[in-house]
C-alpha cells in the first residue's frame, strides 16, 4: 500500500496542471488545418491522385532499410523522456524532436514544399518541465469545401521503470521508435502524392505519462474547430510474440508469434 500511495503521488506531483497556451509554431501550418488556404498553392509537380496508385506506390515505396535507419538513429538520444534534457544536439527529447522536424523539413524540400512542418507548443508541468513540444507536418488536401483531416501518429516518448528518470538508458526502440519511425516515413512515401483530406503526420510526447501529447493535439483541434475524419495511432507496432513485445487485444493470444502485421489504433472511419 505505502508503495500505491508513493507512486500516485509522484504521479500527482509530476503532472498536476492542465494544458495551457496550445499553439503552432507554424501559423501557416495552422491555417492548413482549419482550412484557410488555396489547394492549387500545394499541387503536385505531378498529380498522382488515384487511389490504385496510390496504393501500389505506397506498397513499392516503404523501405524496411529507412525504418531501420530512423530506429537506430532514434536510439543514439539515449533518453527520450518527456522531461529529458531539451538543450543538447546529441541527447534528450530535445535533440530527438529538432531531428524529426529536419527530417520531415527535408522531405517537404524534395517534394515541392507541400509538406509544412511545425511543433505544437503547449504548457504543463510534466517531470518537472513546463513546456513541451509535439512535433508534425501537415500535407494540405484537395477539399476545402469539405475540408477532413486524417492523423497518422505515434509517440517518440521513451521511459524507464520511473516515470520520470531522465538520466537512465531508455532508447525505447520498441516503444515506440518503431511507432515514431513509421510515422516518419509514411510522410516521405506519401508526399508525392495527391488526397482530398489533408493528413497530418505527428511525433507526440507525454504518452507514457499519460497521453498528454496526444490530449494536447485533441485540445487544440477542439479549440480551432479542426474536423477530425479518422485518427491512426502507431504503437509498439513491430512485437512479433505476443505477450513479450504486445499484449492481447492487439495481438492473436498469449505467445503467439506474427510477424506479419503491426499493431494500429484507430479511431474513426474513411
């Protein structure tokens, strides 16, 4: 019991205010979302709008090498803690979400800057820091007549048994590098290509705090009206036994093995 009552304090004491202050950093990536803008300012060089080809391409295109990539490099942070160290190049969430942002800003530079890249900036006290930082890039649909945004997301947050340990070993590749790294290369396969609704592709932190960056992005599309259509959140998404790297119910049962399918929350419907 005294151990509970340790533990829900420090819980308490690590996130005892609400969210405040939700913004952009992008304004014009704000403005995409609550559909003020002009869809021919983001057109393809090349539009490749059919949904047979999209789907072939996004089958042909996703590179097993990438992920690999994005993982191993996610790893080098060391500690991805919501609280982490925020001023270091090298370590710490900080390091990790200026590297997504780069890379999601990259992307967007070889695909006719269609891909506008931002943080989403909100204030709460989590593990003793104050502000924190989701880090997403939008790709503006086609309709703004009956304007619908998609969110493909997964946490780059990382922790160890405490919560709030900022100083131990945490690379988190499983959970949820994995997550984090699809998310990531989705925005690069997809960006090529032409939809009606416009998606968002979001890094968020605080999940293993208690989905604080996710209610964040939540909040924020209640306050600016923002139409969700459907969300997919990628978590955890390459365990293949069950039970060791996943639990039921998204996976079949207790050590069964599957390495052929990922782990997808979804809300909503296209």
């Amino acid at each position: 019991m005294k151990n509970i009552l340790i533990g829900f304090f420090v819980l308490i004491s690590a996130n005892s205010f609400a969210q405040t202050n939700i913004i952009s950093t992008n304004p014009l990536a704000e403005q995409i979302l609550v559909g003020n803008y002009n869809p021919s300012n983001y057109a393809a060089t090349t539009i490749i709008n059919h949904p047979d080809s999209i789907i072939k391409g996004i089958e042909n295109e996703v590179n097993p090498d990438s992920l690999k990539a994005y993982i191993i490099q996610l790893t080098t942070f060391k500690n991805r803690n919501t609280g982490a160290d925020t001023n270091s190049l090298i370590t710490g969430i900080g390091a990790a979400r200026k590297w997504v942002l780069n890379h999601f800003q990259q992307i967007s530079a070889t695909n006719d800057n269609r891909l506008i890249t931002s943080y989403l900036q909100f204030d709460q006290s989590i593990c003793n820091i104050n502000q924190h930082k989701n880090i997403f890039a939008v790709l503006p649909g086609t309709d703004t007549a009956n304007h619908q945004v998609i969110l493909i997301e997964g946490h780059i947050d990382s922790r160890c048994s405490s919560v709030c340990d900022t100083s131990c070993i945490a690379e988190g590749v499983e959970d949820n590098a994995s997550g984090t790294a699809l998310v990531m290369e989705l925005a690069r396969v997809m960006s090529k290509y032409t939809f009606k609704n416009t998606i968002v592709f979001m890094a968020t932190i605080g999940e293993e705090q208690g989905l604080y960056g996710a209610n964040a992005f939540a909040q924020y599309a209640v306050n600016n009206n923002i139409p969700i259509e459907a969300v997919l959140n990628n978590d955890v998404i390459g365990g293949v036994i069950c039970g060791q790297t996943s639990s039921p119910p998204s996976c079949p049962g207790l050590n069964d093995i599957d390495s052929t399918q990922v782990r997808l929350f979804s809300s909503g419907s296209f």
